[in-house]
C-alpha cells in the first residue's frame, strides 16, 4: 500500500468513527501539502484533495472545501483526464447545494456533459430548478430521471406538483400530471387508463402500478386493485406508496390474514413510516381488538397527522368499538385531508352508524355529484335513502340504477338486498344476490346471500353458501358466524336440548 493511499484509508477511518476534527487535523498535516506535489501523479493527488474536502465538510467547513476543490482544480486541470474533471465537477456541486447555492449547484453540473451525467446528477439538476421556481426545466430534469430510473418517486411526485407546466417536459411527466389531475377531478376510471398506458412506456415502475390499482379500489374493483397491489409490492418489496388504500381494500374483503402480512412487511422495511401501523390497526379492528386497533391507528397519526389513510383506519376502530360518532369524527377528518371515493363512502357509512342520515345524505349526493359517472355514489345515495321508509321507492329506484349502470357493484347489491329484507321481500332479495353472484364472487357476497337464505328458511342452502364464504376467506368473521347459527338450526331439536343442558353443566361447574 502506497503512503498516499495509506493517509486516505486513515482519514476515512477517523470519519467513519464520527472523529471528524482528528480526521480533518491529519488532513491538513498530510495531504495539504502534498496537492502541488509535482512527484505525484494527477490522480493521486486528487483522491488526497478528496480526503481533505470531506474532513473540512465533516466540521461544516463546506466554503472552505469548495475554495480548496476548486483551487486544485484549476492548477490540475491538465493533468486530470476528462472523467476526474467530472467527479470533481460533481463533488463542487454537493458543497455548492449544502450550502444553499442552487443556481451555482445546477451550473456546476452543467459543465458535465449531457451524455455523461448520471440519473443522481439529473436528480440534483432538477431538485435544484425546482428550488429556484423553474418548473419547465425541473420537469424536463425529472424526465431524464424516469428515463434511467421509472421507480424514482421524487420525480413522479415532482409531475404532480408540475401541474400543467410538464406539459412542456418529458412526455412521462406530462401523463404522470394528467393522471393526477384525473384523479383530482375524481374520474378514476381515465385515470387509470392513463397510468395503464403509460405503464406500457414505464413497465419496470412499481409505483405505477400502485396508483393504478388505487384507481381501481376508488372505483370499487377490489379483484383488480388486489392484483395490482400485489404486482407493485412484487416490483418493488420497500414500496409504501398506496399501501393504505391497499389495507383498506383487504379489510374490506376481510382477509385479516392479508392485511397482517401487509402491516408486517411494511413495518420490517420502516417501522417509522405510518402505512404500516394503518395496516396493523385494519387487522385488529378486524380481529376484533379494537381498543388496540386505535392505539395503533393513533400512532400511524402521530406519525402522519395529515395522511387520510391513518384516520380511515381510526374510523374502522372506533366502528368496530361501537363509538360510531366517534368514527364518523374521524371519517369526516379523513375526507377533510383528502377527498376521494372510499372517503366519502367512509363518512357516509359512519354518519348512518351515528344515526345522523341528514348528515349522511348530504355527503352522499355531493358525492354523486362531484363523481357522476361512478355507480358507487348512486348506491350511497340509494343506501342513505333505504332507511327512511318513505323513502324506500326512490331508494329502490336508485340502486337499480347502479346497478344498471355496474351490475359489479357490490354496495348497490348490498344494499338493495336489504331494502328487499326490510320490506318482507325476502325471495326477490335471493333472486337478487343469486343472480349477482356470478359477477361478485366475493365471500362477503357469499356470506350476505347466506343471511337472506336463512331469512327465507333455506337452511342448507344457507350453509352450502356460508361453507363457501370460508372457502375464499376463511377469516370472515360475518361468514363464520352466520355457519355456526345455522349449523345450530339444522341440529335435532334433542340434541339442541342436550348441548343446552352440557352447557348449563358447564358454567356450573
């Protein structure tokens, strides 16, 4: 090992230890000197002006730094080829934005061409555009990022806040833009189709994915938005983005098994980001622990206190507690830090719970007033309506319209099923949901065509349709429930007697 190189490893050792003013006293004994040294070679003598560089910059000397690089640079330049030139232009560059230079930062970059500069040097171009306000060169530098590197976040979240502006940037920013002002105007459907095609330009972007199946579970299709979940969690195993909306849509469907190995995954890759605990307390509101449940909703807050997915999931826990205004409080603060279609179908669900239906109907037609085209918002509507019985016409009315209009639409099924019920109607509420069945093959579906089964006294039927509601999703506690009162049912009134004697015996003894 030469001298020189033996200095350098000494130095990063004493850095690497957090001993910063040693590392940076035995810079200035050792390699200061030597920077002119005619003896050693340019290159040499560059690795020992980037020893001396990072001890100044470890004591917050940045000026002092910059002065020194850009002194040798200067007097060396003759001697360094073309690629050192570029490093040093880059090492000037992280002095010239740490201390605060944005303009200078973006000119020093400049001077490495085009063709060289690599997709930390783009980010750093466009990070500082950004930072002077200049939005069509920031979107152009954020294009040359997706270029190289579709799963770069900041650059997607940079076409977001670009707005129209990337109209004039990298065609990628520009349907990144598009798509968010889609979804803005609560058209999910476009916007999806958006992302789909600019996925094909961008297949390897997990992030993509993400908000495309977000898309989707907006517009209810939890089959497509699961599958495009687990497609980006694929793709990129650290991924968060739309995770929340994702633990929504498990719990959802009820697969509290789902919703664990989510919160799990997430919390072993940041335990500090918040979508993990949202996951968390999805499955233990649905494991039925609530008070822990809001616990660890109120954490994910503390977290994210502006992260709607973190008050989404308190709703779920004070629902699952039964303090239903208390979940309607947090349903409603939810849609106030971003209004969207499950938070609107959130706050209408809570505001029903609460027993407050003039509140409910409100934000139900502004919901399908601002999302027209969407047959969930109808079905809200519908459903505010059914619990009013001078309303149950027009309730009716309602939701065959959506379903008319989405015959997928589980809500509109639900909820016109049990205006059927509670109208004595119970065969055409089977006729319903068995009709639906085939494009709704869900267990929840299952499991509410087994409820009316029971109703209308088709007991075997019933539990035929509760077997295979636990089939597709055997922690569905609805399902598993309504088996266990129909298996009682179907049992000999003797051994009905007999169970209820060994049970008396029992909590005797």
């Amino acid at each position: 090992m030469s001298a020189v190189q033996s200095v350098i490893l000494e130095i990063n050792e004493l850095l690497a230890c957090d001993l910063s003013e040693s590392a940076l006293q035995l810079a200035e004994l050792e390699c200061r000197p030597r920077l002119h040294d005619a003896s050693l070679s340019g290159s040499e003598r560059l690795l020992l002006m980037r020893a001396l560089a990072s001890s100044l910059q470890a004591q917050q000397q940045h000026r002092a730094a910059l002065r020194t690089t850009a002194d040798f640079v200067a007097a060396a330049r003759g001697q360094l080829a073309a690629a050192e030139v570029e490093e040093a232009a880059r090492w000037m560059a992280d002095m010239r934005w740490a201390l605060g230079e944005h303009d200078l930062c973006g000119a020093q970059l400049r001077q490495i061409p085009r063709a060289h500069r690599s997709t930390r040097d783009w980010a750093r171009m466009a990070r500082c555009a950004a930072a002077l306000g200049q939005d069509a060169d920031a979107a152009e530098f954020f294009g040359e990022v997706l270029r190289t590197q579709p799963n770069a976040g900041e650059a997607l979240a940079q076409a977001e806040r670009s707005g129209q502006q990337a109209e004039e940037g990298h065609e990628g920013v520009a349907a990144w833009a598009r798509a968010q002002a889609l979804i803005r105007r609560f058209d999910y459907a476009a916007a999806a189709q958006e992302l789909r095609r600019m996925g094909r330009r961008h297949g390897g972007s997990a992030a993509l994915v993400a908000q495309q199946a977000t898309c989707h579970a907006q517009l209810g299709d939890d089959r497509r938005a699961r599958a495009l979940f687990a497609r980006a969690a694929a793709m990129d195993a650290g991924l968060f983005a739309g995770m929340g909306a994702y633990a929504a849509v498990l719990a959802r469907g009820g697969d509290a098994a789902g919703v664990y190995a989510l919160g799990r995954r997430l919390l072993r890759a940041d335990s500090g980001r918040a979508e993990g605990w949202v996951a968390m307390a999805r499955f233990l509101a649905l494991a039925g622990r609530a008070q822990d449940a809001l616990a660890v909703a109120w954490k994910a807050q503390a977290l994210a206190p502006r992260l709607s997915d973190a008050w989404l999931a308190e709703a779920a826990a004070q629902a699952a507690a039964g303090a239903h205004e208390d979940a309607a409080a947090a349903a409603l603060r939810a849609h106030a830090l971003g209004a969207s279609a499950m938070t609107y179908a959130a706050a209408v669900d809570a505001l029903v719970r609460a027993g407050r239906l003039k509140d409910a109907f409100v934000y139900a037609r502004e919901a399908a007033e601002r999302m027209p085209r969407l047959p969930q918002a109808l079905a809200m509507v519908g459903g505010v309506l059914a619990h009013s019985p001078e309303s149950h016409a027009k309730a009716e009315a309602l939701l065959r319209a959506a379903l008319a209009a989405d015959c997928r639409c589980a809500d509109a099924v639900g909820a016109l099923a049990a205006l059927l019920v509670a109208q004595a109607r119970v065969d055409e509420a089977v006729a319903l949901i068995a009709d639906h069945l085939p494009v709704i093959p869900s267990a929840d579906m299952h499991a509410r065509y087994a409820d009316v089964l029971t109703l209308a006294n088709q007991l075997p039927a019933a539990a035929a349709a509760y077997a295979a509601a636990l089939d597709l999703n055997p922690d569905c506690a609805r399902a598993r429930a309504g088996f266990d009162r129909v298996d009682r049912l179907l049992q000999p009134p003797a051994a009905q007697e007999s169970g209820e004697e060994e049970e008396d015996e029992e909590d005797y003894e």
